[in-house]
C-alpha cells in the first residue's frame, strides 16, 4: 500500500505543481475574519477556488486574515499549517483540502465532501497576533545546562527552519504567525515541541532539551534522521554524532569518536593503525581537525590504535564528508569539527571511568549563574590491553641501535589526555570561552642492562651502569602530541548579526631519542659522547579568526569572515651528538578572508550556497582562490538531492617517514612552492536520500581530482659496522591523482532493534610521472568496503553487533631478489620490486560485539552508570597490515604483520 | 555471517503497512550476502615475473675487466625463464671508437685480462638478453689526490674486563682523521682493511660471531673522515683504501626497504638488467694498530 502511495505521491507531486503555483498565487482581495469554516467557502466565493475541509475541525479554528499579511492563498495555507495542527494539499482537481493529518486527507480526497471525524485533541483555537515575525532563542540541555550546537529547529508545517550555532543559538525569520509550533531535533536527545503562544513574548526563546537517556541507539547516525530535520538540512554530505551514543556501540577499551566514524560509509575502517580518518580516498592529514576552534595535528595514541580525544569531554562532532564550507580551509578533504562540552551549569558533576586500558575521570563545576567548568583527565596504565597493542607494533629488530650486550626491556609508556574548559557568560550577548586540549603519548623502551657478574663481554652500557671512570647509558623513547589552546569571544551584537573571534595556538611535538652517552671521566675532566639518533619535529600553529553571521531573512543568511595562521615548523634528525643530518626550519603565514551566503528558493525548496575562499601564502607569495558551491533540493517530501562542488587547498603536509627499523615516524611540513607544492583537489559531490519514518536509504557519489600532492621518502642506508655514518637520502615524489567512490546507506532508524548496513564503492590513484607514467592505486585505495552494525535494546541492556568487509590494500612486493658483491667485500641483497602496488593484501574483516548494562547508584535519576562488556575480533581474524621481506640463503621470505586478533574488554561508567 | 540473519529475523514486517521497505531492505540483505559470497572467493591476481639479468661489474684502473652475469631469484614458484644460457652470452664493451667481446670463463663471469681501463675514459656495456638488449655505460673516475692521515701509528687499550673493573682511567685515543682533495662533490668511500694473517681482537667478543676484517665509511661527497678508535676491532696493520666513485655506486648503499609499505626498485645503471657496471679509482695508505 505504502509503495503504491508513494509512488502516487511522486506523480501527483510532480504533476500538480504547476497548477498549484497558480492556485497559491491567487491574491486575497479583502480582509476575512471567523471561524475557518466560516472564512474559507468566502474566500473560495471571492477567488472561485474550492476548498474542502472537515467542517467540524475547521470551526475549532478562529482567524483574521489581512491582505497585507498573508497576500496570496499559499501565504494563508502557511499561515493555518503554521499555527495549528493541520496538513494542506492543492489537488491533481485544483481543489484545496485542508484536513487534520493524513488519514482525514486521504479520506476528504476520496469523497470529496465533508467527512465527519471524531477530534479527540487539537490546540486551542488561538488568534495570531503577531505575523511574519523574528524568532530567535537558545537551546539548552535540561540536566546539565550545557549549549546544544548544530540543532534543528523547523516551525511545523512549513519548510522554514534553522540550525542553532555552536553556541546554541538560533534565529528564525519571518515565522508565520505566533501560534506556531517550533520543533526543535538534536541527535541524542528527544526531538521537543514548543507551541507558541500569542500575546506573550516569545523570543527570546529558551528551548531546554532532554538526553534520550537509554534509546540513543535509535539516534546514533547522521543528521537526517528526523524527516523534518531532512527538509532543512543544506549542507550536503555530512556525518553527525553523538559522542553520548558511542557507548554502546562495540569498542577495544575507549569509546572513541574516530572509530565511530569509520562505521560509516565513506569513512574507511580497515586501517587499524591510524585514528586519523581516511575520507573518502582522502589521507588523515587531508582531514581537518577542529576541535574548539584549533587545529588538532595528532589524533593518534599508542600506535594510531585510540583516538586522542576523550568522549566524556566532547559534546558534538560533525564530519563533513566533501564540499565543505567556505569557512574551512587548508585541507584538501574533509573536515571534523569538534566541539567540546562546556560543563554542568546547574551542579557540579564527577564521573569516572575504568577500562582495561585506562582510567579517565571528569569533572564540572559551575560557579554561580555565569561560569562554568570542565576539567577532563584519562591515562592509561600498562595493563593488558597496553602491553597487548604495544607488543604488536613494536619493531621486530632494532639493528640502529649500536651493537652491545643483551639485556631485558624496561617500558615505562604511557598515554594520557586532558581536556579544560571555561565558558563565561558576561552578559546574554557575550559568552567568553577557554578551551585547552593536551594529548600525549610517551614510549619508552630503554633497556635496562644487567652488569655480566664477572662474566666476560664488554656489555656494560644500560641505565647508567659506570665502570670506573667511564659510565654509559642508553635511552630509546619516543614522546609525541598536541597541545592546544582557543580562547573565544561570541557577541550577539542583534538577533540577526552574530559574531565569533577566536585566537588559538596549536602545538605538535613528535621526539625520537635513540642515544647511547658515554661519559668518561679521565684526569678529573669528563668528556661525554653521544651516538645515535635523535629526531625531533615541531610545529607551531599560531591562529585568529573572525566569523561573523548576518541573516538578512528567512531566505537569505551571510556569512562572512577573516582568518590568518602563522607557522613554524622545525625538523631535525641529529646523529652521534653533533651531526645534523636534517635540520629544517620553515616559518610561514596564511592569511585571508571567505564569504558565503545561503539563498532559498521555489518555496524553501531549493538551497544554494555560493561561497569564496580567497588564502594569501607568505611562502610562495601567491593568492590562492577557492570558489565553493554548495546545493540541496527537496524533490519530495521525503526526498532530498544535494551537491557540491568546490576548489580546495593544502599548505602544510604531514609526511610519513618510512623507518622499518624502529616504525614509521610522521611530521608536519609546509609546502613551498618548489619541491613541495600547494597541493590542490577539486570535489564534485552527489547525493539523494529518500527518508522514511523508520527507515533512511542515502546514495552518494564523489569525485575528487587532486593535483600536485607529494609522497615523500628518507632512506636510512645503515653501515655494517659501528661507528660510521648515517646516510639519508630525502625524496620527495610529486603527482597527480583522483578519488571517487559511491556511497550507500540504509539504516534502521527507529525500534528495539535498528542499525545500518552502508556499503562504499571506491578507487584512489595516483601517477608520479617521475616514477612511472602510469597511475598506480594509492596506499589508501579500498574497493569495496561493507559496514553493517546492529543493535538491540533489552531492558537495561543493550547489546550490539558490528561487522565490516574492506578489500585489502594495495602493496609492493618483490618479483625477485639478486646479491651483489661490493667493493669493501660485503654482499649486499637487494630486491626487484613489482610495480607499485600491483598487489592486495588479503580482504579485511572482523566482528566485534558489546554488550552493555545500565544501572543505577546512589538514588540517582535516570541509569547513568554502566557496565559493558565487549569483544574485538570475535572470530579472531587474522588481519594483514602489511608484509615484511628477507632474503635467506637466495630464498625470499615473506611475513605478515598482522593487526590484532581477538581482544575482550570490560569498561565501567560510574557518575556521581 | 551471522548477523545477516540477525538482521533479517528481526525485521518486524507489517505487510500491510510496509511492503516496499520491506521489499528494499529484502534487497539490500541480499545484495550485501552475494557481495560477501563474491569477495570470499576472489582469487588474489598473479604478477609476471621479468627474466632480466643481473650484472656485476667493478672497471677499476689498470684492472682487468671483470664482469658477473646472473639471474635474479624469483619469489614465485613456476615462473617462466628465458632460454638465455649465462655462459654463452655475447658481451661486448666499446670505448674509444674499439669493441671488444669479453670471453666468458664459466659460472656467469667473463673476463678480459688484456682490457685494463684508463681514466677519463667512457666504456660502454651491451649484450642481448631474453631478446632485449642490456646496455650501460660509465667511466673511470680519477685518482684520488692528497690522501693524507693524521697519525700512521695507533695505540689502543685492550678492553677486557674479564676480571672485573678495570683500575684506574681508560684512555681513548683521538680518532684517526683521513682527509682528501674533493674540489666537485664527487663521492668518496673509506674501506679499512685488516692485513694480518691471524689478527689479535682488541676486546672480547664473548659468545658473539668475531666482526671481519673489513669496515668502511657510508660514500660521502666530502672531503674527510674519521675513524673512531673503537671502530679497530684487531690489532695490526690496516689498508686504508680511499675509493673515488661514481654516483651510480654510491646509491647502491641505499635501502630499498624490506616491507610492503616501503619497498622501491634498487638503483640500477644498468637499462634492461639490474645491478651495476661503474668504474672506480683507489689510494691506499697503511696504519699500525698497537697495543697500548
């Protein structure tokens, strides 16, 4: 039945609209006053329209309508869906109806006549006072106090709405009339309905939500669900979250907002090493990070397994897929905009958690009506799961260290991160922000020598052990993250002019320290000697921006602002206390302005945002322009088309460091114009999405072209001996590629049980014409990609089941290998190398399952503590991450490397 | 694959209310259970392996020329060879307008004791293999000049501290600076040699495998380097042989990578082949190792 009206629908909705134009048009020609019924066959005389409505209903209903104000029949029809509970359709026949809901609807078209209903609720019949009015208010969570970003709030009825900014403030224009009912939906909480009332001031409004304390799982995906949220939602292509609903989705020891992306389509999830996020085709370090405003470098603890940023702390995040606004720059592919949560403001709150890998604790204090605070700590310990991922992607042999003695591993490593935030609301139009951010993860691997007991060996160095006049000792850590910091001043300078100035500074430190020291202590003079390695990259990234938003009416929003970074970023490899092997300092400025402006048109039905970018680059001196466009139309009610197309940038680079004996190590680099070019990608984006009460089906289709992007390379040729040097070698590869890709989605929205199964489609290539004419597929290239995750409420519990399918990367592999006998008499192997990923490694999957419990202590309200229990790998699947060659005896060998294999994990949630 | 099933048994279905979800989601299962199917059986694609040669060849001043022709070893089973036999190849090297083919003295290397090669010269390598021609060319660098040492005579404390401590201060000596005349970045290598027919170690080795004789430095475009004294693993006298070199050599100490994350083709002059044919020039000095 319902296919057959749907299909109906669409026919009668792309048949009748020319009709309908024309009836809407229809100017009124007097003033009318009364009761609907009274009202309409008057109009109906006047204009020689029909209308035809259950009379009974009608009469509940009293007006004045004013030519002045309503002007035509469609601007009356709004006016009554806007005011009252009541649905309107021009018919196929150029008849009005005018019923309650769909079924009277469906019924006043069967018969066309009056049908006699029972009405067992309706609103008060209320007169508007005030029409075509401003709306403004601010939404606020009911328990905590805290700002509700990114909202939507839709007046029922109609297709006017808006979203509320990251301080949770929202303006709507032109409202129909003051008896209409605003509906306001944030993923996470229940969807709330606020009827206005006329005769009382109702803006300023101050809109208080509720958590959807059990059923997240419903509202887990995307900012579509809600099907009035759909009609409004004009930026295309985004993913939204609730960091509150990642608990019961399965997890390896943290609910980690990163590894909840990757569930979706276009987000790939193979890659267990990285918690940065590869965006369609896109590399981690084309996705912008946002968080407060900063820019966040490194989002990876312990080996890329956990993301650095803490779900307890975060209280919305938003990916947008391709196409982005104007209003972010300096990445070529998506972009993940972070925003952190304020604190209670209504009573000092303390949670804690525990898990197998780490401890994390928060706690918000509100001082007095105007301040509130956050503070948010998590470390994590050496326990199973630490010592589990850290065994895993240590090297397999250290042969840069010199040549000593044995000895046992002493690790002392460790990850912790904190989040701080301070929000003070001066006055109702200023609100002062500090927000800090610190993640760092500290490796350790230094051994701990033992002394030979009289034993022969020259091996003494380790720890500090001394022999006489000489002590040596040894150091193997790496230590490496971000810290940032944003302070932030929002003035509401009118309901319709807002603005945000940002100042923030970001830091990335990554340090490798692989020394050996000798100290020797000779005629009371000591000398100390260093040898090995010490790498050390930071970088600096000092901003201001000014965002300011002017909604000139409901149709018409501009935005507008400027931005400027400066940057600094130093590399350097040291070697045997004084050599310099790199040393780079690079320092930079990027500066300018963008401006966009969101149009509605053909009834609301059609947004268009144009939008320009315009970046001036200290380091090549050259402006760089990035016209956006972005579009969306709701073809039918339930059915939205979007696109995108834009021009994007990238001016600072992070560069992989190919290191095989002690890991890959990444770092941050500029661009410069000669060597390392601006790299540039153009998108062009497509999507439809059908959404059903119950049910949301999406495709989406991109393309993106990508030019002069660099892959860069540093080989290390170690010599046999001790002693001698170090060469590197630094290359850096520049090329073109492109990525494309579909996306489908279908997902459960509503029940005990709901989920989704998303499925990606996609190639990335790449061509270096200085190593081959041909396009080769990128590292990061996936074929196919299927995500299905389910879940399912059961009283207390919730349990929940994820699978994912991704084909294997590609990779290079030797086709053979050869020795050669150089001139110092060493043989040296060497291999022959297929091209470049010509292979796959074995298809990826994996299942993991959780199960959770909510429970209540201490007389709380609500179930806000919880057990979970939860199993990575279920099947225990061998996953390939890559593989390792050796020649032995003319023979070459081949091993996996492999991710991790089956992991349980237990995590506890205690609030007080 | 138990979750399909999951999914689709917990599908409430109202037919009345929802057949075309119904009809749709039906689909997507499906869809997605043949697209695993398909993915379980894929089979992963085999790459062809290429029969080129492997050439080894060292033209050093008033050398005989010398050169090793091999196969490399393939990492499948089954691959194709050519019918090319290594001994029986015709090897040509052409300099100064003169051809000459090398004769061939069994197991892949072919020899010419009457072509000594001359610096400033340009010899050029050509032969067919598996119906390609191999081809490459080099010259002889100079000889190095103004190869000097900073001291002929080492003394060096023997480190064995088999019983115990050693008592009072240990005394390192200064390291051995080599220093040579390098006006155009050209590359130069240091290869230290132990001469002694059974040479004392200076430290105990323990239960380790005793180093050899040889050490050397990475090739640098310098013009110096220094030989730390704990770099002599045995008395006695030492050959200090300062190689002139071709970049072509020099980037043979490059690691290609041993991981499918990172492995590159090996520098090669060689066109068609693999390997290397360059030319090189020595200086020699000697230094004594002594015990302190």
């Amino acid at each position: 039945m319902k296919q057959f009206s749907f299909i109906l629908f669409l026919l009668s909705v792309l048949t009748i609209n020319l009709k309908a134009q024309t009836v809407e048009n229809f100017k009124l020609t007097k003033n009318y006053a009364g009761t609907l019924d009274e009202i309409l066959p008057e109009v109906g005389l006047d204009l020689n329209v029909r209308f035809i409505f259950d009379k009974d209903y009608l009469k509940k209903f009293k007006t004045v309508l004013m030519t002045d104000q309503e002007k035509t029949v469609g601007g009356m029809l709004k006016m009554f869906r806007a005011s009252w509970d009541m649905i309107t359709l021009v018919g196929n026949d150029g008849f009005i109806y005018i019923a309650k809901d769909k079924e009277q609807l469906d019924q006043l078209q069967n018969h066309k006549e009056v049908v006699k209903t029972e009405i067992t609720q309706y609103r008060k019949k209320l007169v508007p006072v005030k029409r075509n009015f401003l709306l403004s208010g601010d939404l606020y969570d009911i328990e905590n106090g805290e700002r509700i970003p990114f909202a939507t709030i839709v007046i029922e009825g109609t297709t006017k709405g808006a979203t509320s900014d990251q301080n949770g403030h929202f303006v709507l224009e032109k409202v129909p009339a003051d008896t209409a009912v605003v509906v306001v939906t944030y993923i996470g909480y229940h969807t709330k309905r606020i009827e206005l009332e006329p005769q009382k001031e109702n803006s300023p409004l101050k809109i208080e939500l509720k958590q959807q304390s059990v059923g997240i799982a419903e509202v887990f995906v995307t900012g579509r669900k809600d099907d009035k949220a759909l009609k409004q939602s004009t930026v295309t292509q985004e993913i939204k979250m609730s960091p509150v609903a990642l608990k019961i989705l399965p997890n390896i020891g943290e609910k980690d907002i990163m590894r909840g992306f990757q569930l979706m389509p276009g987000v790939s999830a193979s890659n267990e090493g990285s918690a940065g996020m590869y965006v369609r085709g896109g590399t981690p370090d084309q996705n912008l990070i946002l968080y407060d405003g900063f820019t966040v470098y490194n989002v990876d603890h312990l080996y890329g397994f956990y993301s650095a940023f803490n779900s307890n702390a975060i209280k919305d995040v938003q990916l947008h897929k391709g196409g982005f606004d104007s209003k972010f720059g300096g990445r070529l592919s998506s972009v993940t905009e972070i925003t952190g949560k304020d604190g209670n403001s209504k009573k000092a709150t303390v949670g804690a958690e525990i898990s197998l890998l780490s401890m994390n604790t928060y706690l918000e204090v509100p001082f007095g009506d105007r301040i509130t605070t956050l503070f948010a700590f998590r470390r994590s310990y050496q326990g199973y799961l630490y010592d589990k991922i850290s065994t895993l992607n240590k090297p397999a042999t250290n042969t840069s260290r010199p040549a000593f003695g044995g000895g046992s591993e002493n690790k002392a490593s460790y990850f912790y991160d904190l989040n701080g935030k301070v929000t003070f609301k001066a006055t109702a139009k200023d609100v002062y922000t500090l927000s800090i951010f610190n993640g760092t993860d500290y490796l350790d691997n230094t051994p701990q020598f033992k002394m030979p007991a009289g034993g022969g060996g020259m091996a003494p160095p380790g720890g500090g052990a001394s022999m006489g006049d000489i002590s040596m000792s040894n150091t193997d850590f790496s230590r490496y993250g971000n810290v940032g910091a944003s302070t932030n001043w929002d003035r509401k300078i009118n309901e319709k002019l807002t603005s945000n100035l940002l100042a923030s500074f970001s830091d990335f430190y990554s340090t490798r320290d692989e020394r050996r020291s000798i100290t020797i202590n000779l005629d009371g003079v000591s000398t100390i000697r260093k040898s090995g390695i010490l790498e050390d990259n930071n970088l600096i990234d000092l901003s201001v921006k000014d965002n300011w938003k002017y909604v000139f009416d409901d149709k018409n929003i501009f935005e507008f602002g400027g931005f400027g970074t400066y940057y600094s970023i130093n590399y350097q490899y040291q070697q045997n206390d004084t050599l310099s092997i790199i040393d780079k300092e690079t320092k930079a400025a990027i500066a300018g302005f963008y401006l966009q402006n969101k149009m509605m048109y053909l009834n609301n039905l059609l947004t268009i945002t144009p939008g320009l970018r315009l970046n001036f680059f200290s380091a090549t001196n050259k402006i760089y322009f990035e016209p956006r466009l972005n579009a969306s139309y709701i073809l039918a009610p339930k059915v939205t088309i979007n696109g995108a197309t834009g021009l994007y940038y990238q001016f600072a680079n992070r560069v992989v460091r190919e290191d095989i004996m002690s890991g890959n190590r990444d770092f941050w680099i500029l661009s410069d114009g000669k060597e390392i070019p601006v790299s540039s990608s153009v998108h062009l984006n497509l999507g439809i999405n059908y959404d059903l009460p119950d049910f949301l089906y999406s495709a989406e289709g991109y393309y993106k072209r990508n030019q002069n992007i660099s892959e860069y390379s540093m080989r290390y040729s170690f010599a046999p001996q001790p002693g001698s040097a170090v060469q590197t070698t630094e290359q850096f590869f520049v090329g073109n590629g492109y990525t494309m890709g579909i996306e489908l989605l279908a997902q459960k929205k509503a029940g005990k049980f709901n989920g989704w199964i998303s499925y990606t489609l996609g190639q990335v290539k790449n061509r270096f014409p200085t190593q081959s004419d041909q396009y080769f597929f990128a590292n990061q290239d996936v074929t196919n990609e299927l995500k299905m995750v389910g879940i399912y409420k059961w009283g207390n519990f919730d349990f929940s089941a994820s699978w994912i399918y991704a084909t294997g990367r590609p990779y290079t592999a030797p086709v053979g290998a050869y020795s050669l006998t150089l001139i110092d008499g060493t043989t040296s192997s060497y291999y022959a190398v297929s091209d470049k990923n010509a292979y796959r490694l074995p298809a990826y999957h994996r299942m993991d399952v959780a199960a959770s419990y909510r429970f209540n202590l201490f007389k709380q309200k609500g179930k806000q503590n919880s057990l979970s229990f939860s199993v990575f790998n279920l099947y225990n699947r061998i996953n390939v991450s890559s593989k390792q060659f050796q020649v032995v005896d003319d023979v070459i060998l081949q091993s996996d490397i492999s991710y991790l294999g089956i992991t349980p994990n237990i995590t506890l949630s205690v609030k007080f | 694959m138990s979750n399909f099933i999951l999914i689709s048994h917990r599908q409430r279905i109202n037919f009345k209310q929802n057949i075309f979800e119904f009809v749709l989601n039906r689909l997507i299962l499906t869809l997605c259970f043949l697209f695993a199917l398909y993915s379980c059986t894929k089979d992963d694609d085999k790459i062809a392996f290429n029969d080129i040669p492997v050439v080894e060849s060292y033209l050093i001043k008033n050398n005989p020329v010398s050169l090793t022709i091999s196969r490399k070893t393939p990492f499948e089973d089954n691959v194709t060879l050519s019918n090319d036999i290594l001994d029986q190849l015709q090897i040509k090297i052409s300099y100064n307008n003169q051809t000459r083919i090398i004769p061939s003295v069994g197991e892949g290397v072919y020899r010419d004791p009457s072509l000594l090669p001359q610096e400033g010269i340009t010899y050029k390598l050509e032969f067919v293999f598996n119906n390609q021609l191999v081809t490459s060319s080099t010259d002889v660098p100079k000889k190095p000049i103004g190869f000097n040492q900073s001291v002929a005579v080492l003394e060096v404390q023997t480190f064995d501290f088999g019983g115990g401590f050693p008592t009072g201060p240990i005394t390192m000596p200064e390291p051995v600076k080599l220093t040579w005349t390098n006006n155009d970045e050209s590359y130069y290598m240091v290869v230290i040699e132990n001469t002694e027919v059974s040479p004392v170690p200076i430290r105990d080795f323990g239960d380790n495998t005793p180093p050899g004789r040889f050490f050397r430095n990475e090739p640098t475009q310098g013009n110096q380097f220094e030989i730390q004294s704990m770099s002599f693993q045995y008395y006695g006298n030492h050959r200090l042989i300062l190689y002139h070199m071709n970049p072509e050599y020099a980037e043979l100490y490059k690691d290609n990578g041993n991981s499918s994350q990172n492995l590159t083709n090996p520098a090669t002059n060689v066109k068609n082949g693999l390997g290397i044919f360059t030319g090189l020039n020595a200086d020699t000095l000697m230094l004594n190792v002594i015990k302190k």
